[in-house]
C-alpha cells in the first residue's frame, strides 16, 4: 500500500473531511512555534519504514516519566543501521534530521507540560533532557517567541476556550486506574481530520496480517497537541490489544509491539460523531481544574469496543477518552 503525506491545505478538504475538517484541523496552531520548521518534505501518512519506526519508538520511550535521551549511535542500532545510514535515511523518510526531529520534539513536550501542568521550569526542563534552566529556556525563546513562564501564562490564555456545554459533560468525568496495555500499533502523520482514514488503513492492514480481532478493543493514541504541533507533523496510533503469542508475520510489517504503562486517568464517555471529540478532551482539562488534580505526562487515549470507521465513513459515536493524571 501507499500512502501519501497530508499535504493538502486547510481550504481544500477531501470529501471525506467536509464534515469535520473545520473542527479538527488547525492549519496555523495558536499556540505553535514562531514558524513552520524547515523541512524537506512531511513524514509519510502511514509510517512502513521498519527501521525508522523502530528508531522513533526509541526516542519516544512510551514512558509515564519524561520522554527520555536516547544516544544517537544506540537510536542507530535499535534501527539496525549504521549511525550514517540512519542519520540520511531517517532525514529522506521524515524530511527532517534526526537532532531537529528529537529537538522539535522536546520542546513541544515541554510547551504541553507548561500548557497542562503546574510542574515547575526546571522540572520540565530536566524532564525533557535539558542541563540548566537557562539552556532550556533559550532553547524554548528561539522556537515559541516566550520564555517558559511566559509562555504558560500565554498559552493558557490563547489556547481554545471552554463552550458552556463542557462545563456539564465535565460533571460526568470520572478518576480511575487503568492496567498496563500490551498493543499491536500502527503510526501515522497528519491532523484530526484524517483520523478516518488512519483507521481504514488500520483495518486493511489487520486483515493482511490475518490479525483476529474479536472480542479486542482497540486504541487511538494521540502523541501530540494541535495547538502546538504543526499539522502535517502530528502523531497518531492505531492499535488493538496484542495476540498472544505475537504472530512471526509482523516482521517488517508498519506493527509494532507496545506497552503503556499502569496508569491513573481522567476518562470521559465521548457520545457524539468523532469531529466534536476535542469536547471531550477540553471537558477532561475542566475536571482537571476543578477537582484541583495534575497531568500526568503520558499520551491521550481514544478508546473503542469495536473497529471504529470499518463501515464506509461511518463515524464512531460512543466511546471512551482517557488523559493521564498524578
């Protein structure tokens, strides 16, 4: 299969966008770098490149604590290249190298810890693999055009805000522990709006691999947050519960294997087409406030009892979403 990147601009939706683009796509984040990094080209839709996928899950860590600093030569090896050939083969897939990949990524991580969460400058500046406040802080002026406090502060102020309804759905968000998930995932690039596709795709993959999906659920992990990350670079899995054994077949394949840890979670019951989730991640940060909690740094969960989009453009309307906390 081929899959391009999301290359269109935000005036030109497909037909299967015109009924969400608008609430899900953020062609110009509001609370974003000062400008669009300097690339060659957009990752790809579907990332099939084994060694890459397997580099980025290095770098990413999955981890409940903070993303961490993976030295470039054990990256190389995780990837099964050597520290050249990854370095250009990593820059042709992803259209950026893999220092301006790993620094993009830390400071958008620490701008959602800033938006997010009261943890204090040095705190996330040691989390996101930063030696000093100051170093820190001049990295984050050069790409956000505010220093870290002043950039909490802001963004807070700029971010979207809160529709009265969310107030209400907010009542009905929840505090519960979530076990260790052991996952099959696949990686995407692009915005919301394609979230659709990313599933279709999902599907057409599990049944080449001849991946029995009964009585699984299934996952979508959303790494990244509009306001802050370009479109075009935001991260999304699908994934569904791993089989057990692993089938050998995977190998190669787009799969990866993936465990998030245990975990406390906020979760609220999305009822409603796709294209108003974002009411739900916002009733969530509402709860959040009022129930004087904290963010956890882990990845926001989309979770659903069957195969969601596997009937034509059918869009799921009831299920879960979860947001780590303290």
């Amino acid at each position: 299969m081929v899959f391009e990147p999301d290359t269109r601009s935000a005036q030109e939706p497909t037909r299967n966008e015109n009924s969400i683009a608008g609430a899900l796509e953020f062609s110009q984040p509001s609370i974003g770098p000062l400008e669009p990094p300097l690339r060659t080209r957009l990752p790809p839709m579907l990332l099939d490149d084994p060694a890459i996928l397997n580099a980025l899950r290095a770098m990413e860590g999955y981890r409940a604590s903070a993303l961490p600093i993976v030295p470039l030569e054990a990256v190389a090896a995780q990837a099964g290249l050597s520290l050249h050939h990854f370095q250009r083969r990593f820059s042709a897939v992803m259209g950026e190298t893999v220092g301006a990949f790993a620094r993009r990524q830390r400071l958008e991580t620490a701008a959602m810890l800033l938006k997010m969460t009261e943890t204090s400058v040095l705190q996330i500046a040691v989390a996101v693999g930063y030696n000093s406040t100051e170093a820190f802080s001049r990295a984050f002026l050069r790409q956000f055009g505010h220093g870290p406090s002043q950039y909490r502060a802001w963004s807070r102020a700029a971010a979207t805000p809160s529709e009265p309804h969310e107030y209400e759905l907010a009542r009905h968000v929840s505090a519960d522990s979530r076990d260790t998930l052991n996952l099959l995932a696949v990686r995407f690039f692009g915005s919301h709006a394609r979230v659709g596709e990313y599933w279709q795709a999902f599907a057409r993959l599990l049944e080449e691999a001849e991946i029995d999906t009964r009585g699984k659920r299934f996952f979508g992990i959303s790494l990244d947050d509009p306001q802050i990350t370009p479109r075009g670079l935001m991260r999304y899995d699908c994934a569904i519960e791993a089989p057990q054994p692993m089938p050998a077949s995977l190998h190669g394949t787009p799969f990866s294997a993936l465990s998030l840890p245990r975990s406390r979670v906020a979760r609220a019951r999305h009822r409603g087409p796709y294209h108003t989730v974002f009411s739900s991640y916002r009733a969530i940060i509402i709860w959040v406030s009022e129930k004087l909690q904290q963010f956890g740094d882990a990845p926001g969960l989309e979770i659903y009892d069957e195969l969601p989009w596997r009937a034509g453009l059918d869009q799921p309307d009831n299920f879960a979403v979860e947001l780590a906390i303290l």
